[in-house]
C-alpha cells in the first residue's frame, strides 16, 4: 500500500495477531511509566528550587538558565534519539537512556554541595547536570512514537499516546508534594535520590519485559531511505510550529507555576506542592478523554477533521482559562482556571503524536525527535523569558501572554492536513 506523504515510503500492512493484544497494552502501560518518572525527574527542580537557591546562592535568573539547560540538552538530541528508535528499535536504547537519567539525577543531590569553588562552581555543574538530563530525557517520547507505531492500530494511537502522556501528567502531580514534603522532612538532596531510585526501577522493567515489535507477516524494519525529506514535508513543518507554542505554555507552567503560587500568590511551601499538582490531576481524566474523542472522530469524519478540532478545541479553552486566570482577584479561583488551561493545552498531545506518526510511517521516530526538538525549543525559550518578564513587567504579563502564543497554535490547525491511509490491520 502506497503512503505518498512526503519523506516515506510504502508501508506494509501489519496483521496483528490476536494474542499480541494484551501485549501491546502492556507495552503501553510501560511507556506511560517511563513517562510519569521522567517528568518527576524533570519538574523535582521547579519546586526543589525554593530551598536550593539559598543554599547555593543562586539566582531566581540563574535558575532559569539551568532550567533551559535542560531544555537545550534534550531539544538538541531529539532527532538524534528517534533515529537510533528507529534503527536498533525501542527496548535497548531507551533501557540505556534510563541510566543516563538515574546518574545525572543523583549527581544533581551530592555534586554542587561537594565542590569546592562555591557558587559558581555549582552553578556551572547545575547547567552540566540538567543538559545531561535533558539529553537522556530526549529518548523517551520518539521512541515511544516508534513503539505506538509499531503496536498500534492507526484508529488507536491518539488515545495510546494520550495514556502516555496522561502519565506525564500523573508525574506532574506527583511531583510537587512529594519534592516538598521530602526537603522538609530530609532536604532537598533527598528527592534527587529517590527520583534517581525510581529511573533505576523503571529501566530495569522496561528492558525485562518489552519486545520492539509484535510477531507479525511483515514486520517494519530500520527504513532504508533517508529521513532527511520530512524536513520539507509541510503538515510536520506546521505540526512543529503549533508544538513549539503549545510548548511554550506548557513549559512556562512545568517551571514557574510552583513560585507563582508562592512568591504571587503567597501560598506556603507544602501548600504550594500540593496545588501545583492541581493542573495535573485534571489532566489525568481530560487528556485520555481527549485522545479517544480524537480517535473516534477521526473514524466518523476523517483523521484530518478528528485530529483538528480536538487540537483547535484544546488550544481556545487554553488561552481564555489562562486570560481569566491571571486576572482572577481570589488565589483558588485563579488556580481552578489556570489548571484547566494546563489541561486542555495538554490535551492537545494526542492529536499531535498521532498526527506526526501518521505523517511520518516508516520514520515515525525521527519524526517525533524533530517535532519534540521544536517543542523543546518553545520551552528554552520560555524558561529564558518568563523570569525577565516576571522583572520587568509582572507575573500577570508573564503568564497572561501565553494566551496569545496559544491562540497561534490553535490557528495553524487549520493549515494541517493529516489524511493517512490505514496502514494496520487486524485479525480479530
């Protein structure tokens, strides 16, 4: 069967067996674990912050540079992970990536308080740190691309991928009030090593259990052909520019949200944990939701119009929750509509995973590390912008104007044509 999107090429068609059902759901589940550590060990520093800037005699500006350490290190190795997803396949270079992820975190509790220069010698190991971190993070979501594709049925991957990403936002609640309760109780080295913990266990499981493909008739192999046309492909390019926005807000709530409520809001330290978890919390019912209400409408009325509306939808709610709540007089009012602007931005995720797999086929880990490397992009920039605007003009502005950057990113929606053939079939 012909895919005549260009940069791929044809495409098998997949019998997935019936006992490969099971299966893949639990290689799902897995990936969805994989996600929910992986955003522990991204936002334990957002809220560790509080306590590390004095104790290192850091900066609030300095802590967004290391924050966009992070989002440098895993923007840069993006398409340099969904490659080698594609070529050697998910299960060992993703178990090797969770290693990279459990060294550099623990590394980021002992090493700045043992140097012996001060300041600027943890500083400069902080930045070292959260690249590394970054650059390993990077595996994680294009060759779970690589997986959902392999596995997956195409009239299923917007909901596979927002079971994903529902775990992301589990990880996002999760994180907050664990990270605050453990550096009152311990200090702030603590959380790092028990996040360091929980990339061990995950990586162990993943390479113990998960298999890169499902016996099949034909099964996809390492593509021959180049990946390099899908740098022309123009639904990606426009994909990769909506991400970039949408990512831009989210980020800005990842790393910011836990000292607005704090520092703007003026919620104590554990209480600001635990309302920082809020948006995440509604997140794990909307973004499902979202995923199979893709799906579904993809199958009535086509994968152009299903994926569509879902992401104009998410994108509107988004921008006019966050306008209304960054003026809202009353603190819990604020955080209510605030929380539901995260989740509908989140909830965009589905269409836009499943969106790029379908575009891409053969190549859908390189296709995930270019979308995600322009998502990562966003959030560099919003890690180095959102505190110069917090100086100069305010939290009000800084947050308000994410309303703006996300009714880009509904918009160019409407540019997006995404109408794959059915590549999957099933026996049953």
């Amino acid at each position: 069967m012909s895919f005549d999107t260009p940069g791929t090429e044809a495409i098998p068609a997949i019998v997935l067996p019936g006992s490969a059902r099971p299966v893949r759901f639990r290689i799902i589940a897995l990936l969805a674990l994989f996600s929910l550590v992986a955003y522990v060990l991204r936002m334990n520093i957002s809220v560790a912050a509080k306590f590390m800037m004095p104790d290192l005699g850091l900066t609030q500006i300095q802590m967004g540079e290391i924050f966009g350490a992070f989002m440098l290190g895993y923007a840069i190795f993006q398409v340099p992970w969904g490659l080698l997803g594609d070529r050697f396949e998910p299960r060992r270079v993703l178990a090797i990536a969770s290693l990279v992820w459990a060294i550099t975190t623990a590394l980021t509790g002992f090493l700045p308080v043992r140097l012996p220069r001060g300041e600027a010698a943890a500083f400069a190991s902080l930045l070292m740190l959260r690249f590394l971190l970054g650059a390993g993070e990077a595996a994680l979501y294009p060759l779970a691309a690589r997986a959902v594709g392999n596995w997956m049925r195409e009239s299923e991957r917007a909901f596979a991928y927002s079971i994903i990403i529902a775990a992301a936002a589990a990880g996002s609640a999760f994180t907050g009030p664990m990270v605050a309760w453990s550096m009152v109780a311990f200090g702030w080295r603590a959380a790092y090593y028990l996040c360091s913990i929980l990339a061990l266990v995950i990586g162990g499981l993943w390479y113990w259990y998960a298999r890169d493909q499902p016996e099949v008739v034909a099964p996809v192999r390492a593509p021959s052909e180049s990946w390099l046309p899908l740098l022309r492909n123009r639904d990606l390019i426009l994909i990769c520019a909506s991400y970039f926005l949408s990512s831009y807000v989210l980020f800005t709530f990842i790393f910011w949200f836990y000292l607005y409520l704090v520092d703007a809001r003026g919620f104590s330290v554990l209480s600001g944990g635990l309302f920082t978890s809020m948006p995440y919390i509604l997140a794990l019912a909307v973004v499902p939701a979202a995923g199979y209400l893709s799906d579904w409408l993809s199958n009535l009325f086509g994968t152009r119009r299903g994926r569509r509306f879902v992401a104009i939808a998410g994108f509107g709610i988004a921008a006019v929750t966050l306008f209304l709540g960054t003026r809202a007089a009353n603190a819990y009012a604020a955080i209510g509509a605030l929380s539901i602007s995260v989740a509908s931005m989140m909830a965009t995720e589905g269409p836009f995973w499943s969106s790029t797999i379908d575009v891409a086929g053969r190549h859908a880990g390189a296709a995930g590390g270019i979308m995600n490397m322009a998502g990562n992009l966003g959030g560099v920039a919003s890690t180095s912008l959102v505190p110069l605007l917090v100086k100069k003009l305010g939290w009000g502005v800084a947050l308000g104007s994410c309303s703006a950057v996300a009714i880009a990113g509904g918009l160019l929606w409407l540019l997006i044509r995404v109408d794959p053939p059915s590549i999957v079939k099933s026996e049953a």
